[in-house]
C-alpha cells in the first residue's frame, strides 16, 4: 500500500521510526510536508498525519477533502491528540490512534492493524475488477 506520512509538530523526529515500521510492513511511505501535492502526485492509499504535541490536523484534512483529485483518500491521525477519536471521526478523519501513557505501542499496533485491512480491501477491489484482457466487445 502506498502511504503518504506527514508530521504535524516540529519534533516529527519520529516521523522516521513511523516510516521503518510501515516500510517493514510492506508498504511504501513517502514522507511530505505538503500533504495535498504529493497526495496529487503519489496517489496513495492513505496519508498518516503523526503527531507529538497534540496538533489537530484539521487544516490538511479540509485541503485533502476540499481537492475534487483526492476524493475518498482515508486520511487517518495518530500521536497525542488533543480530540477524542469520536470528535476526530466527527470532523471527518478515517480513523484516529490516540496514544495511551500507558500503551505508547498500541497506536501504532492499530495503525499497522487498520493499514493491513486497507491493504486487503485494495487488493479485493483491484481483483474484483476484471483485467482489460478479458473485456470482449462485440459489434
């Protein structure tokens, strides 16, 4: 699966450890600062806004969704949020992986579960399709 991961704080440092375990997951991530132009030129999948000191994110996710080329994106937050996963989804978010003191893990163990079950949807979508090989047009 092809995700764009952006940070939304200046410490993004671990936009880096992020980016090794969704790499070794398979999927291949390319890291931005400008979220709606690499989305356009990319065209993930998904894109991961990670955050350290609670940024909202709203801002890129109205530019993602006010962009007709980017329509049905997922566009997913993880980090210390500030909202609520229900008050995120509310505001249009995908999904939300809030990280716990206690689990500092378990964010990322959801992303990791929520981006495999993308994969395989992508993957029952594109063999639902038949390929151009079996498409027969007859007069």
């Amino acid at each position: 699966m092809r995700v764009v991961l952006s940070g939304l704080d200046a410490a993004a440092w671990s936009l880096v450890a992020l980016q090794v375990i969704l790499e070794r997951e398979g999927h291949t991530v390319s890291v931005v600062a400008d979220v709606p132009a690499a989305c356009r030129r990319d065209r993930p999948e998904c894109v991961v806004l990670s955050t350290v000191l609670g940024a909202p994110g709203v801002d890129v996710l109205r530019r993602v969704r006010a962009d007709p080329a980017l329509r049905g994106l997922a566009v997913v937050i993880g980090g210390r949020l500030k909202n609520t996963r229900a008050e995120l989804l509310s505001l249009g978010f995908d999904e939300a992986f809030p990280v716990a003191a206690a689990d500092p893990g378990g964010a990322v163990a959801a992303l990791r579960a929520y981006l495999a079950d993308q994969s395989r949807r992508s993957m029952i979508v594109a063999l639902a399709r038949p390929p151009a090989s079996h498409i027969v047009c007859r007069p």
